[in-house]
C-alpha cells in the first residue's frame, strides 16, 4: 500500500515555479513549459491535500473477517506524519522500514510513520465496517496529519480465527544485534540550527564526519522528536529504549533508516550501524523536506578499503549468517492452515494439454494472499 500525502498548494506553487523557469529558458514558450497537472491547482470537488491510498482518497478496502492479512505499507510526504491505526481490529507489527523486528509479530495499537518510512502490518479484523485512520497523538505537533486514510470492510465468511506463529528471525551478520557491542566510535550532535549542530549542507565536497570503514558506529541524536532523521546506505539499530516508546512502536534492538517521534524528547537518541561494505560518502539528512532542502543534511565519510566488513558480528550475535539463513526460531506455533508459497506449482496431472505448437508450457496456479483459493492460473511458456 502507498500512502502517499499530497499538500496541493504546495504542488501546485512548485508546479508554477517550474513553469516559471522553463519559461525564462531561451527558446521557450508557454505552451511548451505548460505543466499539465498540478500548475491549475485542484480539480474541483478534489479536497486540497491529504493521504491518498494507492493514488485513491479515502478507498474501501474488503478483507475476509477473522482472517489474518500481511499490510505492507510505504508512506511518502513532504512533511507531515501520519499516526496510523485501524481501532476494533488487531494489529501486529512485523517490520519496520523493510527489516524485521526481533521478535514479531509485536501487538500496537498505532504506527507511526514519517515520509519514505515503509511497515509491515499483519491485521485481522471481526466483521463490520472499521475506519482504518491517522489519529491524534497525545502530543501533537504542527507536522501531524490527521485524517480517514481508508474503510476497512470485513465481511464474515464464516473462516476459523486461527493465531499466527511468534518468532524470531536469524539475521544477516551486517544487520547483527549491537545493543550489547562496544561501539568503535561514539558521535553525538544534535539536529539543530536548520543543519547538523548549526552547520547547513556544505555540498559534496564537505563531511560531516569521517567513520572508519568495516567498525561500529554509535550516533547520539538530539532532537529526534522535532526532526525525522534519515540516514542513507546502513540501516541504524535503536541502542537503548526510547524515553516514550509511542506505545512500544520504539524499542530497543529495532532498526530503522529513519527515525522521528515527538514523544521521544530532545534529548539524545542512540543508535548503531556497522560501516559495512560500501566506503565514501553517506549522506543523512532530516527528512522533512522543508528542512533537507535548506541545508538540514550531513555527509558522513566512510573511509578505507570497500567491500570490508566488521569483524565483530559474529561475536556480538551468534546466530547471525553470511551466507544461507537459518529458519527461524518459533516461540509459539502458527495455528493457521499451511498456505501454499504464493506461485507453488499444484496443477493436477488432468490439467489441460499446455502444449502450443512448438512451445512447451508449465502452469501454477497463483494464490491469494488468504490463500484460501487460487486467484488463477499462470501459464508460462517456452520454446
Ligand atoms: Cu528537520
């Protein structure tokens, strides 16, 4: 699902901008630096900003009740946040910007996401009609969106509630559990003054700060809770619990690429990155867009030999791989039905002849994500 947040008047004051400058380039002419779609402002009846669900405002979404369903979700914004939730539902929180939790699925009661965040949901509602919304935090700022995102409509089918399984997964050595490693280099600043400690983007010649290829690294973040911190290249794992965790959204060992809570505080965020693989520039800036784009954004450095990695993965967590993943450890069983893999290949022997002239074809059926029946039939052929 992209939930995207349009702020019209200023899509429509940048479109005018663009058809501005296109207009002052030599040779141009109205006509040809026309902006076809956002430079007239609204379409009438169209509301003047707001979240739209895969390009539609507002949509309803049907879902079978009692029945479990992986939401994988991407916020995009100039600006404002959104407090997912979807009350009189139950939702568990799988991943946080594409990375597994620890330990999931995680009972929330709300999300919440600034732009570019992505979270993978697992919900399951009982039958009726439930407001899937971007309600009010307890301390809201000016950057919160509030509105209906979308209509939940679950209808019964009769189906079985069953439980999902609790488990956690084994990680991948770049994404090892640090929250009990020393850190190779400690860097506190504070996201102040329009920039990083008062000082604006300086371009791509300029560092912020020079990190040492193939270590760990501890950033100590101020004022996380007035500006979305997004870091490039190597994703950050939280290092210690969050003053408020937004009703447990926040914790500990969780990782992210972008950070932001207004109930976190001014004070001093920590959290950890192993510098793996990739040497040069790694840029992080504050996501709100109106503060990137006049300078709030940093280059850290990554000096030595690319490709090296951090020598104390496999210490700090034991169970991490590099090479073949281990299954997961499960803590409670799923009760749910086996689902066949989405594009198993179940075709019975009495299939139809796939043959077609010259061309040999194979055909799977394509399950849906309840996988409580094929959605149809995909025929690949060859030849
Ligand atoms: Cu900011």
């Amino acid at each position: 699902m992209l939930l995207m947040h349009l702020d019209m008047p200023a899509v429509t004051a940048a479109a005018r901008d663009y058809e501005a400058a296109c207009e002052a380039l030599p040779g141009a002419s109205r006509a040809k630096c026309a902006e076809g779609v956002w430079a007239n402002g609204a379409a009438a009846g169209v509301q003047t900003s707001g979240v739209l669900i895969n390009g539609v405002s507002t949509p309803r979404i049907d879902i079978v009740a009692h029945r479990w369903y992986r939401w994988r979700m991407v916020y995009v914004s100039s600006g404002p946040y959104i407090v997912p939730s979807l009350p009189g539902c139950e939702v568990g929180l799988l991943a946080k910007d594409g990375i597994y939790l620890s330990t999931a699925p995680r009972p929330i009661m709300r999300g919440l996401m600034s732009t570019g965040q992505r979270a993978d949901w697992v919900v399951r509602c009982p039958p009726g009609t439930h407001p899937f919304v971007s309600e009010p935090t307890n301390q809201t700022t000016g950057w919160m969106w509030q509105q209906q995102l979308a209509s939940v409509v679950a209808t019964d089918q009769n189906e079985a509630p069953c439980e999902l399984p609790t488990f956690a997964i084994n990680r991948p050595c770049y994404l090892a559990d640090l929250t009990a490693a020393t850190p190779d280099l400690a860097v506190p600043f504070a996201l102040v003054g329009g920039g990083f400690n008062g000082t604006t983007y300086g371009g791509p010649g300029s560092s912020f700060v020079n990190l040492t290829i193939g270590t760990l690294v501890e950033f100590a973040i101020e004022y996380v809770d007035t500006h979305a911190f997004h870091q490039h290249v190597n994703p950050f794992q939280i290092a210690a619990d969050p003053p408020d965790s937004f009703g447990g959204y926040f914790r500990k060992g969780d990782w992210h690429d972008g950070l932001f809570s207004p109930t976190f505080g001014p004070g001093p965020l920590r959290v950890r990155f192993q510098t793996d693989q990739y040497a040069g520039r790694q840029i992080m800036h504050c996501h709100f867009y109106s503060h990137s784009d006049f300078g709030q954004m940093a280059i850290s450095t990554i000096l030595g030999r690319e490709g090296s990695t951090w020598p104390g993965a496999a210490a700090a967590d034991p169970t991490c791989y590099t090479r073949t993943p281990a299954a997961p450890a499960v803590a409670s069983a799923s009760t749910c039905a086996a689902c066949p893999p989405l594009g198993t290949s179940v075709c019975p022997v009495a299939t139809p002849a796939v043959s077609n002239g010259s061309q040999s074809c194979t055909c799977r059926y394509v399950w849906s994500r309840g996988c409580s029946q094929p959605t149809g039939l995909e025929l690949t052929c060859r030849g």
